[in-house]
C-alpha cells in the first residue's frame, strides 16, 4: 500500500486520510520511505523533518477518531525551499553562515499549508542565498539532481522543490518566484508550478528583522508545486487571502467573473524574436491545440507588450539595489556563487537614486500596458523557457553562456515584473526530457490560469511522479 500512496495525487492523499481508507501516519511514512530510497540520488530535501511530520500525523489521526473536521491537505506532506521559515528549523538559504539561523515562527504560506492539516516533512535545495545561479547549488548542501536525467539541471531556484515533487518525495512543495524560480523547475521536473499575482499570498521574505528593498518587495512571490493543476489549485485556495503579516497582500476573491465566450488567448511563441527552439516552439503549439479543443480562441500575436522595456528595467533596479550590498553578500555566497550576479552587474552599472525612481514610473507605464494587453486577451500562452533544459552551471560557465539562459527565460522575467499569474504545465517528453508551456492571466485571475492550464493537462497528460534516472 505505500508504494501507492506517495504516486497518489494531493487531492486524493487526502481525501482518503479524511475518509479514514488510510492513516495520515500511513502517508507519512510511506514519504519518508520513498524520500530514503530516492534523496541519495536526486539530494532534493536537505533538512529531513521525519520526527516532526510523523508526530504532526499522530496528531491529526488522533483527531480524526475523535470526530473533528479535518482540512483539506489533511496529512499531505509537503517541502518547504530553504528560504522560507519552518518553526524551530533553521532557515539556511543554503548558506553557510546561516546554518544555525532557527526559525521562530512558520512564514505565512507554511502556516496556512499546515492551517490546512498539511505535514512540512523537510526543507529543499536551492541555489546559495537565490543568487548562486539557475542551477540548484547550495554552498551548504551541493547539487541537486534533475530526477530525468543527471545531464542537465533541475532549474532554480525552487530546483529542490521541482525535485521532490517529481520523484515522489512529497506531493507538493512550496517555492519562490522572481523570475521563474517556480516555473523553470516545474518545466523541468515535468510538474506544474504556480506564480500568483503579486499580493495574492501572504508571505515573509525578510532575512533577519529589516524588510527587503523595493525590487525584493515587488518580485519575490511564493508559489506551490505539485504533479497536476488540480493540486495546484487546491494549494491555491489554501495559500490566498489577505494577512496583517503581509501588508502587501489583498482580499481578492478566489474566483472572478466568468469570461464571456470563446475565451481569447494571446499565443507568443518567441517572446521578444530572439529564437526559440524547434521542441518549444512544439510544446506552444501542442498547448494550443489542446487549448482549441477545450473552447478557447487561440490567436497567435506577434509578441507580449514591451518585453525589452521591462527587461531592462528589471535588470537595471534589480543590479542597482544588489551593488548597495554586494560587499557584504558576496562572501557569504561560497566559492564561485558569485559569479552569476557580477555576470549580471557587468552588463549595466547601478543607476543614481533620480534615475532609480524614473524606472518606478516606468514600471507602472509597462504595467499598464500589460493591462490593456489582457483587457483584450485574458490569457497568454508562452514558453517558460525558449531552450531545452541545460547543464548544470552552463549559466555561469561564460558570458555567453550566461546571455543565453537570460534570454531563454524572458517571459518569465518579464511577467515577473509586472506581477501578473502564470501557471507552468508540462506539454510532453522530447529525447528523455520534460517540457512544458506557461499560461499568463490577468491579475488575480488565477482561476483563469489554472483551468486553462487543465485544459492543457487533459489532453497532454501528466507526466510524473517518475524513478531518478542517471
């Protein structure tokens, strides 16, 4: 029955803890046995909470035969990236120096995930402190293996995550996104990954007692990761909503207004012109089509509103805010973690404070733009990445190199900037290796993402959890 219950999608783990078919120390341990076989090789889970989660599970067995309601991730064990707090588990960010840096409370996602009876059953891998690259390297822990295949990378930053889910160790797991750091590894894991409106989720990103700077503050989004949208979607309901920790975040309703039909769908197969390649281009394609059959009106466009805008604009107050504390965070990034941001910084020196408060407006002007983009099309069909999967550290391997992978994911850069969803669904396997699209929505209109993104899941098929290749 274990060997079941860890393939077994998050809706129904569940579902059949509530209904009492299995015990949620059941689900656990059939987890924790599947993390044992399977971490060695694929080193996705860096912090194994197997005490915790298997007591979090007595308890909720415990009040299940004492009659209470359970929640809707009732037992599901889910990951937790190194960047974001569990209670009493340091929160390492893969670095070194914070490797005793205990959490004193849950972030708000981790607290409404287990809110929701889900069980944190350990922390996940990612690139030292976000900024070590796209591939998931931590000085702390090292690398992450993509679980189809040990050529190529996992992604980042959320790889661990990406991972995990993959291969079975957990059936969701809870990472960031600034720029694709949750759908990059769902493209390349073959799972889904979810990037909500900037707002949608409550969320902690501080390191220490001070806020981040603006940039951090309007990128940086949490997001969950699961095997199939369906899951997505319950992640979903369970992480929105309004938290006086989070200032920033709104009491949006789950669900808008229905559209009037056919849905419009803009489809972008090379966002900005500068190439993508013959199995992306496939996947794009394949997605509309599945998108066609559901209903909806795909209309191929020429390209997204200002993508080189925002681009820009994104690297110039992104690069700007890292050189006012660069001396400081590039020791503790360990040997050669620093060299994907200089890579970044050398391409354009930080702005003067007048320049960097200009670029604020611009940000608004692009935003509008995206806006009466979507007024007309209320979702976007693109790549998540315009090349396939790459080598581990090919991003910080030369200029070029590190060029390439920039541009490959300027979709997701640049919807990250202006806080727009996007959902990643896998479209199929090419030569060994999962690909995927992303479906772009208006803002807080997650529930647009979603059921396009189960459209495409419908006629495609999901496509893990999967046993670690070499």
């Amino acid at each position: 029955m274990r060997n079941v219950l860890w393939k077994m999608a998050a809706r129904a783990q569940a579902a059949a803890v509530r209904s009492g078919e299995v015990s949620a120390m059941e689900l656990v341990d059939a987890h924790l046995e599947r993390i044992a076989t399977v971490n060695p090789a694929v080193n996705a889970v860096t912090q194994l909470l197997a005490e915790r989660a298997r007591a979090d599970a007595a308890e909720i067995d415990r009040r299940r035969a004492a009659g209470d309601e359970l929640g809707p991730l009732a037992g599901v064990p889910f990951t937790v990236k190194e960047t974001t707090a569990i209670e009493g588990v340091p929160t390492t960010y893969g670095a070194r120096r914070f490797r005793d840096f205990v959490a004193r409370s849950d972030a708000p996602p981790v607290a409404r995930l287990r809110a929701a009876d889900g069980i944190p059953i350990g922390h996940s891998n990612m690139p030292t402190l976000i900024l070590a690259g796209v591939h998931t390297r931590s000085e702390l822990f090292g690398d992450t293996a993509n679980p189809w295949s040990g050529a190529v990378t996992p992604g980042g930053s959320s790889g661990g995550d990406g991972a995990a889910v993959a291969s079975g160790m957990a059936a969701l797991g809870l990472g960031n996104d600034s720029g694709g750091s949750v759908r990059i590894p769902a493209s390349f894991c073959g799972v889904a990954g979810l990037k909500p409106t900037y707002g949608r989720f409550a969320a902690d990103h501080r390191i220490g007692p001070d806020d981040p700077a603006l940039a951090a503050q309007i990128l940086v989004v949490d997001g969950p990761l699961a095997r199939t949208v369906d899951d997505l979607r319950l992640a979903y309901e369970v992480l929105a909503g309004a938290d006086p920790r989070d200032p920033r975040t709104v009491p949006v309703p789950l669900h808008g207004e229905p559209l009037t039909r056919p849905p419009k769908v803009a489809m972008v197969t090379d966002p900005g012109g500068r190439g993508v390649h013959p199995a992306v281009r496939k996947a794009v394609e394949s997605a509309a089509d599945a998108l066609r059959d559901a209903g909806y009106e795909v209309c191929e466009v020429a390209d997204v509103p200002r993508l080189d805008d925002a681009l820009e604009v994104y690297g110039r107050m992104t690069r700007t805010e890292f050189a006012t504390t660069w001396p400081v965070v590039k020791p503790l990034l360990g040997e050669g973690g620093h060299r994907y941001i200089e890579m970044g910084m050398a391409k354009s020196a930080p702005v003067e404070l007048a320049e960097y408060l200009r670029l604020t407006g611009v940000r608004m002007g692009i935003q509008r733009d995206w806006a009466l983009f979507l007024d007309e099309y209320p979702l976007v069909l693109g790549p998540v990445f315009t090349d396939p999967p790459f080598a581990p550290d090919e991003e910080v391997r030369d200029e070029e190199s590190h060029q390439r992978v920039q541009h490959a994911m300027r979709l997701c850069t640049a919807t990250s900037f202006v806080g727009v969803p996007a959902v990643a669904v896998p479209t199929g396997v090419v030569d060994g290796l999962p690909y995927g699209v992303q479906v772009i929505g208006r803002s807080y209109r997650e529930d647009l993402c979603l059921e396009a993104a189960e459209a495409v899941e419908r006629r495609l098929g999901v496509l893990t959890p999967i046993d670690p290749r070499p």
